[in-house]
C-alpha cells in the first residue's frame, strides 16, 4: 500500500455511502482489510467524523477508534463499569476540523493562555502542547500528513483559549485541500441509500 497515494487508495477502496440524518455516511473497505467510517454534513460538506477499525491478528473486528470528531461512549452494560470511570474534570482531547484547518480542542484547561505553548516537531512529525506549570503535556500527530506524506510547517500552526479549551489549528496545506474536493466529488457520485445500515456488500 506504500507505494500508492492516499488518493489512489481511497479511490480503489470499496465504498458505500448512506444519506441519514443531515449527513452523509461513507464506509470504505481496504484492501487490506481496514475500515473507515466517515460522516459529512450534507448542508456545507464538512467532515463530522472519521474512524478507524482494523482487524485484530486473528481476523476478529476490532473496535472502532475516532481520528475526528466526538470520542465514542463506551457501552454501559454491567454495574462494574460504574465503579472505574474517568474524572470528567480530566481534559477531554478531541479533533473537530474546519474546510480550511485541522482543529484540535482539549478541554477542562482551566490556565490562562501564557502557560500555553504550542509547536512542531519536525523529527517527530508531530505536534506538541505544553504548560509551563507542568499540568499538561500531549503530542499528536497530523494523520492526514502522515498519510499523504506531507511536512509540518510551524507556520501553519496557531492557537487560541478560551471557556477552560484550548483550540489548536494548523491550516491546512493546498495539497491537503485539493485532494479533499477530489475525494468530495467522488463520494458526491455515489448513490446514497436512505436509512437502514451500511453494509460493505456494494460499491
């Protein structure tokens, strides 16, 4: 799969696509067997959310893992599950994007924006945000870089705070914005069914 851009893939994968709710869902099916989920709303296309699953090593489905968009809740389906639960003053790290930019947000930061800082780490191919008073450390990575190869350009990169959030974006290269209205006009050409499931069986 190295050898083919991420554009290649996305075309060659199997997709199916439903209209529901405002949105429209796409599923792709790899050939390698990994899945991705992705929702648009159907209004101004942008991407709500995009998950992952990837088969286990012994061929079971795995769960699915949000790259953007609102983590998912677990399933609540014992008592025990009451007893082990995360503080919800914890800072809550997810990834909402506009047309233009990534965007991250973590919230439940209660500290003024001068405690912040924000960079690239070009040898890490990451992004890394940091507190001088030492209450919170993250690095993420763009996948979608990754992906398509592309370098992190500190410019891009810029962020803001407010309401206890931090806000992280980093605009989004122009190879980046074109391949994504190649992918739209694509997925725009399925034949959306209207409610019910998606299932992998038709392209």
């Amino acid at each position: 799969m190295a050898d083919q851009s991420w554009i290649d893939i996305l075309k060659s994968s199997k997709k199916t696509a439903l209209i529901h709710d405002g949105k429209r869902k796409i599923h792709f099916l790899f050939t390698d067997g990994k899945e991705m989920s992705e929702e648009y709303d159907l209004q101004t296309d942008e991407l709500i959310v995009r998950k992952w699953r990837h088969k286990s090593t012994l061929g079971a489905q795995g769960q699915w893992h949000v790259e953007v968009g609102e983590p998912l809740a677990g399933p609540v389906a014992s008592s025990d599950l009451e007893v082990i639960k995360e503080n919800c003053s914890n800072p809550v790290f997810l990834r909402k994007d506009t047309k233009t930019s990534f965007r991250w947000r973590v919230r439940n930061l209660p500290y003024p924006k001068d405690v912040f800082s924000v960079s690239v780490e070009p040898s890490d191919r990451c992004i890394v945000v940091k507190t001088s008073n030492k209450k919170y450390y993250k690095k993420f990575s763009i996948t979608d870089l990754d992906r398509s190869q592309l370098p992190l350009d500190n410019s891009a990169l810029s962020f803001t705070h407010a309401n206890n959030t931090l806000i992280v974006t980093y605009k989004k290269p122009k190879e980046i914005l074109t391949l994504e209205q190649e992918l739209l006009k694509e997925l725009k050409k399925l034949k959306g069914t209207g409610e019910g499931d998606v299932d992998c069986k038709t392209q």
